[in-house]
C-alpha cells in the first residue's frame, strides 16, 4: 500500500482551523561575513519569540537531500504532495496565476525580461527589477506584433515587475522543454531542447520558441534595460489531485504575486484577490476565518532579499511579518505551521539546497522550550529533519485529523 493511501484511509473530517505561513527563501546560513548570524537570528522578532516558546520546531528537506527546488516543487512539497512526482512546469503556475483559462494541450512559459550585451551574454537576468508598469508596456508591444506563429496562437500577460507569461495555444504541441535561461549571468541564451528526444510534440514546440525568440528579440532590441528576456518552466498543465480531495480540508490561499496564486489554484485551493501587504493578507485571513478549513498565506520579501545578497533587507523582511502577526493571531489557528518553501541564502544570492526551519503550533505540539525561531534552534527542535511533504500530515495530526492505525 502506497503511504498516500494509508493517510486517505485514516484521514477525519475535524472542524480545526489550519494556517500555513509561508516565508519564501525564509533559510539560511551562518557566514563569517554575517558576523556568524542568518538573518532570522539576526532579526528582532518579539512576536515569533512568544510563539517559539509554545511550539515544536524542526528542519525541512525540501525535495531530496542536495537538490534545489524551485519555488513550485519547494510549495508542492509544502501542500503534501511528493515533489519528485508531481512536476508541474513553472509556465503553468505563472498563466493560472495571472488567471488564463488554459485548456487542453496549452504549453506555457515563464518569462524574466532581463539585460542582453551587443554579443547577446546575459548580463541582468531581471532586467533591474523593471517596474511592473515597464512589464506591461513591453508585453503590449510583444502581443500588438506577435499574435501567431504558424498555426499557433501566441497569448503574452504581464506579472509583477520582469516577470511575464506566454501561452500557445494549437495543435499537436506539448512539454516539456529545456530552459531559454542560462541561470546566471554572463552566459547566452541557451536553445530550448526537448525533454524526450522522441517526442514529435515537443520537437514541435521547441522550434516554436526559437520562432518566438527570432520575432520578439527585435522587437526589444531599443529598449533599456530589457533588451532581451528569458522562459523557463516550458510545459503543459498535468493531472493533479485535489486538495480537498486528498485532506478533506476547505482551502483558501493568500497570496500576492501570481506564480503562487496558479500554485494554489491548481490544487483547488481558492484564490482571495485583494490583499497585498502581509498585515492585509493577515486582516484579510480574520474576514474569512469561518469560511475555509485551511488558508494558505504567502509572503515573498525574504525570498526576494536572498536573492539579492541583502542581508539587511531580508532581516528587515523578517522583521515587517513579525510586526504584522498580532493580526492573525487575533483568532489563532489550531494548527499553525510557519516556514519557508526553501531556503534562500544571501550568500549564495539564489535558492539553494539547505534545510529550511519550521515551527508548528497547537494544543497537542508541545514546548521545545527554545526561545526563539531560528536555523540553530530548529535544530534541535522535536520534530527533527523531515521531508516537507510531511509537513502537512503532521498538521492534520495535531488537529486529530487521523483514526489509530491498526489494533
């Protein structure tokens, strides 16, 4: 019998109230050149104190040991379910997100607009941080030229800042593709390649992006800082089981940037649009408290300070939930998961691979009588090392959401 299986079998229906609070890139490491601290140390954090004083605390393995996720597998792996066997292309949660109604047989990529040299190296791979208003702009003038391409149509959206999305939409195409992205700077574009050699559809579609790239580089070739742009996460939408489903659980997600709200939504959670500051998110959780089981908040800043290599600003990151939280407090959950989807060091300037720190918090999860949330801490908290795609099954225990396995 297949775990999953055995927690279906034992799962309840409770009338408990779940919220799983997401720093994203919320891990880190302890560097000489930040005096030995990570930024959740370093942080001022009276209120995640208080809670730290109630509460069990671990460490989390995102996918496997020394993989790196990226964001769709690291929350994949947070909402329970197996991210090795649930591959989602990051394109997919970018169109849901932005809400595209995609249909059968759609390829979606996720896009940066990003800095291109006169050799075309890459040397932005965000292009600045363009301002969303930017994005829009230059979107408009790729979809006002760029409509088909042979017998596919061709949907471009703009996100949030450099972020955009593209749909086709025709005929005999699939994924997945190889990435249009070098990963890092100082490198070309590399050409997109089929994930199975042998697949027709995806031979198909790999020379519609080459196509797209030869008729939207142009179009861009003025334009300063985004001359250029990047696709990953080239793929068609898969089958996947419903939250509900899986945890008989109602599921509400607040979450401000798109890619998170498509994550969401292709798990059936719903999306609460509106909110965009965490306190907003977190007064927003207050309103509709008796209308879900289980809330889902996200919250991006730390993520995109570790990117960046700032460690004052991820600490400030840190600092700005901590104030916010009261909020939610106001009615607090019965169960209360706080971590982060992966961990994003300011040193590495990227996701990496090390274990995130997770608190959890209820009536039944018991005091690890450390004073604070932090990596150390965690360490040596009671819920040891675990795979996040426990996580969510540790929640629903502490809600008494399981009957006894056996005699």
């Amino acid at each position: 019998m297949k775990l999953d299986s055995l927690y279906s079998e034992l799962t309840l229906k409770t009338n408990a109230k779940h919220v799983l609070l997401v720093l994203d890139g919320l891990g880190d490491i302890a560097t000489r050149e930040q005096s030995y601290l990570t930024p959740l140390e370093a942080a001022n954090t009276p209120n995640l104190d208080a809670l730290s004083k109630i509460s069990a605390q671990g460490r989390m393995i995102p996918v496997a040991p020394g993989i790196t996720p990226g964001s769709g597998p690291g929350h994949l792996g947070l909402f329970g379910y197996d991210p090795i066997e649930f591959q989602v292309g990051r394109g997919v949660i970018e169109a849901l997100g932005l809400g595209l109604e995609l249909k059968p047989g759609d390829v979606c990529a996720r896009a940066n607009f990003a800095t291109l040299d006169s050799k075309g190296i890459v040397t932005d791979r965000r292009a600045g941080r363009i301002p969303t208003e930017t994005c829009e702009k230059l979107c408009a003038m790729l979809a006002a030229k760029i409509k088909k391409l042979g017998d596919t149509q061709v949907i471009i959206k703009a996100g949030k800042e450099h972020r955009f999305v593209v749909v086709f939409r025709g005929k005999g195409l699939e994924g997945p593709l190889t990435d249009a992205d070098p990963n890092r700077e100082g490198y070309a574009i590399p050409t997109v390649k089929p994930r199975d050699p042998k697949s027709v559809k995806q031979k198909k579609m790999a020379k519609l992006i080459t196509d797209f790239y030869k008729a939207a580089l142009p179009i861009l070739a003025k334009e300063k800082p985004a001359n250029g742009f990047l696709m990953r996460g080239i793929a068609h939408q898969p089958e996947i089981p419903l939250f509900e489903d899986r945890y008989k659980m109602k599921a509400a997600a607040l979450a401000v940037y798109p890619m998170y709200k498509g994550l969401s939504q292709l798990v059936g959670m719903k999306k609460i649009e509106g909110p965009q500051s965490i306190a907003e998110q977190f007064e927003r959780y207050l309103t509709d408290h008796d209308k879900y089981d289980f809330f889902f908040i996200h919250y991006k800043y730390t993520d995109k300070a570790g990117e960046d290599g700032n460690f004052a600003a991820k600490k400030k990151a840190i600092e700005d939930l901590d104030a916010a939280l009261p909020i939610l407090l106001k009615k607090k959950p019965d169960v209360l998961a706080i971590t982060g989807d992966h961990s994003t060091p300011c040193a590495a300037k990227g996701h990496s691979w090390h274990p995130q720190p997770v608190l959890l918090h209820s009536a039944l999860s018991g005091s690890d009588k450390l004073d604070r949330f932090t990596e150390t801490g965690a360490n040596t908290g009671s819920l040891g090392i675990f795979e996040a795609k426990y996580l969510i099954r540790l929640m629903q225990a502490n809600a008494r959401a399981f009957d006894k396995f056996g005699a």
